[in-house]
C-alpha cells in the first residue's frame, strides 16, 4: 500500500475514532486561558472561507427576492450557514491533523499548536452539525436544512477524506462544497432551485480551481511533505499555469450566462464582464511567467488573493443589481 493509499485509509475513520499511527497532539505552550480557547475553537472554524462563503449567501438572496429579504430570513440563514461552514472546517482540522503538523502553512492550527484536543475538535465538528442543520431546518426551511448537511458532507467527506490524498483533481471536485451557499441562500428566499441558483453554483464551481491552484504552487513543499496530490505539488509551473487560465476563462464566460438566463442587468453584467477580464488577464500573466520559467510566486499569490476580489465584486454587483441595474435582455 503507498503512502497516498495509507492516508486514505486513515482518514476514512477519521470522523469516528482515532486511527492507528496518529501523533499525539502537543501540548499548548502558555497559560490556557478561557479566551484562548474560545480564539482557537473559532479558527478550527477556519473562519476566513466563512467569510468567503458568505460573501455569496446574502446577494444570491437578495438577487432571488430582487429586493431586500426578510431581516430574520437573512440572519437564520447567515446563523446556519455560518455553523455548517464551521462544522465543515472542524472536521477538516480533525481529518488533516497529521498533514498539518508537518507543513509550515498550517503550523498555527489548534491541533497543531495543541490548544484543542484531537477529540475536543471531533465532538465539536458534530455538534456544529447537529445544531447548524436543526438551526437551518427550523429557521430557514427543510431544504436548506438538507443542503447544509450536503454540504458539510462533502467537505467533510468527499473532499477530506475520499479526494484530497488520492488525486491532483481534488480541490475540483471537492470544491462542490463551496458551491452550497448559494444553493442555500436561494433555497431560503425561493423554497426551491432555479436556473439563476445553478449557474451560480456553476460559477463557483469554476472559480474555485483557479483561486486555490496558485496557493498550491507557492507551497508545493509544503503539500509534498504532506504527501498531498495538490496540482502545484505534483505537475510543473507550465501545467498549473495553463489549468489556470483555462479554468479562469470558463468562471468568466459561466459569469456572463446570468444575464440571458437568471435576468441580470447592467450594473451586474459590466462589473462581471471587467472583473472577470482583470482576472482572466492575469491568470494569463502566470502562466507566461511559467512558460519562460520565470519565477511564479509572486504572481501566483496576487491570482490567489485576486482571485477572492474578483467574487467579491461579482457578487457585490448581484447584490446591488435588482436595486439600480435596469435589464438588458
């Protein structure tokens, strides 16, 4: 059995009970304090993707009401949403316990650093779960409720432990997880799925590999030592730099497909239309860069950060859209 397939096999018992050949998890340096754990049982959260994630909910909702939702609506929603994303990134921390210790990049990681247990962190993935699908089911409706115990699911599951140790494809697929926002954000103003919602989930689905790719070349080490299959890992500058652009133009065009089909106007089809330039632009400069075997970080690290502005700003545009952007079709 490889050293990949050894992983795999780990992790599948990972969200149940210790596997075999797991490190004993260090100890804090310092006092523990009560705000020093509340600090630390937050980051297991991984509260910066939260913050990602939920850029999309709100104007995904307020694009599908094309006004203002309710205010409990939005603030049930953003609750749950926000502990189903926390339940996810716990239960990732769990899973990716031992690849943390050994890589720089998350070397200040609660598990890492000791400040939550190894089960401290599991009995808090589950009850995150438990209570961020009663609280989305009971706030919200019985089909966000659904989705968001979809989506930890796949982030928990699919994603950690079934795709990340076995394939230079798994931030691809494993990325549908952080697709589900926006399922759940029109779930909550509509009751259903529609066409708009799809394509919005499409969208990030197609972001997601160029957002996180250039990441992954800037700590290729890192994810080596790890013996995680990240792309920049595992295939030369050139190779990333090519799935890059292509991925980069695909986000761009699937952006634009919101005005036919979901009824966009022009605020939205303008800031889509030159953010998604900007950012397809770029995504060219990288792989020219590697092509001429120039160093890339630099440039890998401003589509990486770039990357998270260019949604921004699309889904900034969904949002204020219903409210100044007259239609174009």
């Amino acid at each position: 059995m490889n050293s990949l397939e050894t992983s795999g096999t780990a992790g599948r018992s990972a969200l149940g009970t210790e596997h075999a050949g797991v490190a004993a998890a260090p100890r804090p340096e310092g006092r523990m304090t009560v705000s020093r754990k509340v600090r630390a049982y937050v980051a297991l959260m991984k509260p910066r993707i939260i913050e990602l994630l939920l850029v999309a909910t709100v104007p995904t909702m307020v694009f599908a009401q094309q006004g203002m939702p309710d205010f409990w609506l939005i603030l049930n929603t953003l609750v749950g949403g926000t502990l189903a994303a926390g339940a996810a990134g716990a239960f990732n921390c769990y899973i990716d316990r031992d690849e943390d210790r050994v890589m720089k990049r998350t070397a200040k990681r609660p598990l890492v650093t000791g400040e939550v247990g190894d089960r401290e962190a599991l009995v808090f993935a589950w009850v995150l779960s438990a209570v961020s699908v009663a609280w989305l089911t009971l706030g919200v409706n019985v089909l966000a409720g659904v989705l968001g115990a979809v989506a930890i699911f796949l982030y928990a599951v699919f994603y950690s432990i079934v795709l990340k140790r076995r394939t230079a494809q798994n931030i691809v697929w494993g990325g549908v997880a952080g697709c589900m926002p926006v399922l759940i954000g029109w779930a909550a103003v509509t009751g259903g799925l529609d066409w708009p919602a799809l394509i919005l989930f499409l969208f990030i689905f197609l972001w997601t590999p160029p957002h996180y790719w250039p990441l992954s070349m800037k700590y290729a080490e890192d994810y080596s030592r790890a013996g995680v299959p990240m792309l920049g890992a595992v295939s030369s500058a050139r190779t990333v730099g090519s799935q890059v652009v292509l991925y980069a133009w695909a986000t761009a065009i699937c952006s634009m497909l919101l005005v036919p089909v979901g009824g966009a106007g022009w605020v939205y089809a303008l800031t889509a239309l030159a953010s998604g330039t900007w950012f397809v632009w770029h995504s060219h400069k990288l792989h020219a860069l590697a092509v001429a075997g120039r160093p890339t970080d630099k440039q890998a690290m401003y589509v990486f950060h770039g990357s998270i502005a260019y949604i921004t700003f699309v889904f900034f545009a969904l949002a204020v859209d219903p409210f100044v952007g007259g239609p174009i079709l």
